[in-house]
C-alpha cells in the first residue's frame, strides 16, 4: 500500500493517507462498476443457464424471476427425443470440423504461394482475392442452391462442406503472417535441395502454428455458428445444424422454453469451450489483424 | 518457380472460382431472368430492375436496412470506443469483465437470439418486466410492436459485435506511448483534454477501420432477425438479407431475388471502396 505513492514527502501523513484511500474507494467503484456491465453483457447466457434448470412451472410464474427455485434436468433428457439433438450435434461438428480442416490447409496452400514464391501473376491473384473480400456472400446464395442442387448435394453436410472449402479472408491472413517470416531457414533448406513442398511442410507450417491455431478458431465458430446457409441448404431438421435446427423447432413450437434453452446451452458449449482454452491468442489474432 | 507456384494456389482457387466467382456472376446473369426451380431461365432485360424499384416492399427493406446501419454503426463503435478506454485502466476483476464483453461475440447469434426473444416476452420475459417497472410498457410485447421490433434487433446487433471492436480499440490504446500522455498531463492538460487531443487522434485509424467494419456488417443484418421477428411485425424488421431470403427460398422467385442480390453487392461494394480510398489517402498524408 505504501508502495502506491512512493514521491510523497515523509512527515505529510493525512495528505498521504487521504491519497491512498481516495485511490483505494476509485478501484472500489471501478470492480464494481465493470462486474456490473460483465454481469448485464451474460445476462441472456446467465439466464439461458438458469432457465435450462428450471421446471416449466418455475419459468412461466409472474413475475418472471432469475433464480431457479427447484432444479430439473428434464429438459436435458427431453431435448434428445423432442428434436433430433444427436443428429444434430453430429452434422455441426461434420460440418464445422471439416471446413475448418479442409480451408486451413487450402488457405495455408495458398498463402504460402502468394507469400513465399515468386511467379507471373501473383499481384493479379492478391487483388481478385481482396476483391473478394468486399463482396457480400448472400450474392451467392441463390446460384449455389441451385447448382448444388441439380447435382443432389442440397440436403447433405458434404453439400454444406464443400462451397466453404477454402476462404478468401483466410488466404488474406495468413499472407500477411507468413510475409513477416525472415527468409533464412527457407533459404537453407533450399541450399540443402529440399522442394517447396517440403519447406511448406516443415518449416512454414510448424512456424505458423499460432496464427494457424487462430485462424482455426474463426473457421470453426463461424461455421458451428452459422445460421443462413445451413438453414438455406436443410429443407428438414435431420440434415440441419444445430443453429438452423433450434431455429427451425423454435418456429413450430416457441412455448418450450425450457427445453430450448437446455438445448441452446448445449448448443453452445463447444465453442465457448474452445474460445475459453485459447482466448489469449484469439484476441491477439484479432488485435494484430486490426492494426494492419 | 512459376509452375509450383500455381500447384500450391490450385485447391484454392477451383474452390473460389467455382462456388464464390462463378455464383457471383451467375445471380447477375440471373437477375435478368424470369427463373423458379421448376421453369427453365426466360430472359426478361431489366425487368426485375424495373419491377423492384417500383416494389414497395424492396424500399421497405431497404429503409430498414439503413436505419439499421445508421442507427447500430455509431452506438456500436462509440460503445466499444467507451468500454476500451473504461477496461484499458487495471482494476480487480478486469479479465472478467473483458471476457464476458466478448463472450457475446463468439457465441451463435442464431441460438442466443432465441434467449433474447423469451428475454422480451410479454409473458415470460424478465427484461419486459423490468422495462415495465421503468414505465416502459408494451402489452403485446416489444418485438410485436411495430414501433419498438426494430430498435429491439438492433439492439441485440450492437450486444453482439460490441466485444469484438472493444478488442481493437483496447489494441489501439496500448499501442499509445505512455509519454505521450505524460507529456500532455505535465502541460496541464485535463482528462478531456488529453483524451480530445492524444488519444482520439491517435486511434483514428482504429476508428476508420472498425466503422467500416460495423456499417458492412450490418447492412448484411439476418439472423437475430430471423429468429426473434422472422421480419416482422408488418415487415417492421424486414432487411435486404431477410427479403432475399423470403423472395428466393419462400417464394422460389430465383430471379427477383437474385436481382435483390445484385443491388445488395453494388451497395457493399461501393461502401468497401469508398474505404480503401480513404486508406490509400491517408497512408499519403502521413
């Protein structure tokens, strides 16, 4: 404590006790000021949580209360025979998994060529792709239904899946990671004779693994989280992700409240999970990709 | 080197030219067809154009989109402005606040959407009864309401993305010099000051890029939309995204709606520009 104004004169001690305290009160009213805004920002997670315990007579009592005044785990067990929950979790990780695996190695492929090798061509590459960055995708919604369509792929995770394969946006970050990289090991493992296939893979890839680690992250919750083209590409619940298949059930039965939010709070998890577990990397993924 | 080059870009590029390239110039060969699922392509011209700007339900949509954009850009950016500067100090408890700032982001707006519409039920809805208790009141429930269902969503939209930009601001700030502030403070500068003067100017280009940011991702509004109004009441909530998806995959109107599309593209893509000058000026300027 006495550490926090080591310039004061010795011999002024009210004026340095009242500095500490007024210092101390402003901290005080800081934690309690941002817990609060912490608390308000999860109001809507807290709740889901709370409710996803409650009975169905505890949730529709006026006036609606917060806190759960019995406990149930009905609605995790109803959530498995009301929806096709299982069928439903497995289509989202297919879904969510394989496009972040395929397009991390698609885009790194790609990023690797613009970044690291020079050839005829390659400004002209680079600016289609950050012209496709500023484009819309839902442009594309209409004529990718309809090709998939006609070849029997709508209905399908491999439909889904393949459209998503690789990203414009994941291309453009791992150009600017793998630009900064410093030329000598490349240079000699070149020397040594080895291919750029080689260098890719054993010295480019193993480098970028946090940038990669990343850039999986985005690929995986903005696919696990996707609502419109899933929902475009599933005419039933059987073939839907879990955020097209919560919305579609809310549709048809809105008053089961319970029983959504337990399958909601499932729904989620996965993701907050995998964000909690590496969040100091993602938020400085985001930072570094906000200063360039 | 050339041919390696072009192995390497291979996947990539089938993938982008086949399902992002070709579907972009396909729904624009599209628009000026009469085209459903069930009838072969009818060329019509302009047809769809002409029909669309006289349709009352695109200008419907398309004034829900502004003023969704207007209206959610600025509050967001400034909120996230405020909450960069507020967890930028050290307190107790700040990585929490932090985390539950940002929470929100990477979470489905698909699935939290349907926690915030039973939040605002009339019946059930702990944030209805509170907005009552402050003399708030709407009997049919905020998001039935054709006066509060859009202010509603767009509220949800600022929740959402307001984490996100907070991260690159607070990237910003501590990329500030500390002795830059130090000096202003020693010239007397106050907190205002010192914030109107160093700061703001300094994260000026935090503040270009994350405008942009919000403004295009908000003219792209869908799926807090779907979920808690399904673009309604009386189209209240109806944006350019929604009304693509009602016209083309509830209507099976390919054309029209791919004509919507192609209005869409040319918005976004003149907004995108438009920001790539301003940065091209900029990195001239200083």
């Amino acid at each position: 404590m006495s550490a926090a104004n080591p310039t004061a004169v010795p011999g002024s001690r009210t004026r340095r006790h009242r500095v500490i305290s007024t210092r101390t009160l402003l901290s005080i009213v800081t934690t309690v000021a941002g817990i609060v805004i912490g608390l308000a920002m999860l109001l809507p997670v807290i709740w889901m949580v709370f409710t996803a315990f409650k009975p169905e007579n505890d949730i529709v009592t006026f006036p609606p209360e917060l806190l759960p005044r019995h406990f149930t785990l009905q609605h995790f067990i109803d959530v498995w025979d009301r929806i096709p929950f299982a069928r439903l979790y497995l289509n989202t990780i297919l879904f969510a998994g394989a496009v972040t695996v395929i397009s991390l190695f698609f885009d790194s492929m790609a990023a690797y060529a613009l970044a690291r090798l020079q050839f005829r061509g390659r400004e002209i590459v680079f600016v289609g792709i950050l012209i496709l960055l500023m484009l819309p995708f839902q442009v594309t919604l209409v004529p990718l239904y309809d090709m998939l369509n006609s070849i029997g792929l709508t209905n399908t995770v491999p439909g889904m899946i393949i459209p998503r394969m690789t990203n414009a946006f994941g291309i453009f970050f791992l150009r600017q990671f793998f630009l900064a990289l410093p030329n000598d090991l490349e240079e000699a493992a070149r020397i040594d004779g080895a291919g750029e296939w080689r260098i890719y893979r054993q010295i480019i890839l193993p480098i970028a693994k946090p940038a990669l680690l990343t850039l999986g992250l985005f690929h995986f919750q903005y696919n696990w989280n996707d609502l419109l083209w899933p929902l475009i590409m599933s005419s039933d619940l059987d073939n839907a992700t879990l955020p097209a298949g919560l919305a579609l059930f809310m549709g048809q039965h809105v008053v089961e409240y319970g029983l959504l939010m337990a399958g909601s709070l499932l729904a989620l998890l996965p993701v907050v999970i995998f964000f909690l577990v590496i969040q100091r990397s993602f938020v400085a993924g985001i930072a570094t990709t906000g200063i360039k | 080197m050339t041919r390696t080059a072009w192995l390497f870009l291979t996947p990539s590029l089938v993938v982008l030219i086949a399902f992002t390239v070709y579907p972009m110039i396909q729904a624009g060969y599209l628009s000026l067809t009469n085209y459903n699922l069930i009838r072969a392509a009818q060329w019509v011209g302009f047809a769809n154009y002409r029909q669309l700007f006289a349709d009352p339900a695109f200008w419907n949509a398309f004034e829900n989109t502004v003023i969704y954009a207007v209206g959610v850009t600025p509050v967001t950016v400034v909120l996230a402005l405020l909450l960069a500067i507020f967890l930028n100090r050290q307190f107790v408890g700040r990585g929490f606040v932090r985390t539950a700032i940002f929470l929100p982001f990477i979470v489905s707006l698909g699935i939290i959407a349907i926690a915030w519409s039973f939040l605002l039920d009339p019946n059930i809805g702990l944030v209805s009864y509170w907005l009552g208790k402050v003399g708030l009141v709407s009997k049919q429930g905020l998001l039935s309401d054709p006066h509060w269902a859009l202010p509603a969503v767009m509220f949800v939209g600022v929740w959402k993305n307001v984490g996100f930009y907070m991260v690159m601001y607070l990237a910003g700030l501590q990329s500030i010099p500390g002795d830059l502030q130090e000096a202003a403070r020693l010239d007397g500068a106050n907190a205002w000051q010192r914030f109107r003067s160093v700061t703001l100017p300094l994260l000026s280009n935090q503040t270009m890029l994350v405008s942009v940011m919000a403004l295009i991702a908000s003219l792209q509004a869908f799926d807090q939309i779907y979920v808690m109004t399904h673009g309604g009441p009386f189209f209240r909530t109806e944006t350019l995204v929604m009304l693509i998806y009602r016209e083309g995959f509830q209507n099976l109107q390919f054309g029209y709606a791919s004509a919507i599309s192609w209005v869409l593209l040319i918005f976004v893509f003149l907004l995108s520009i438009l920001q790539f000058g301003y940065f091209q000026r900029r990195q001239v300027r200083y």
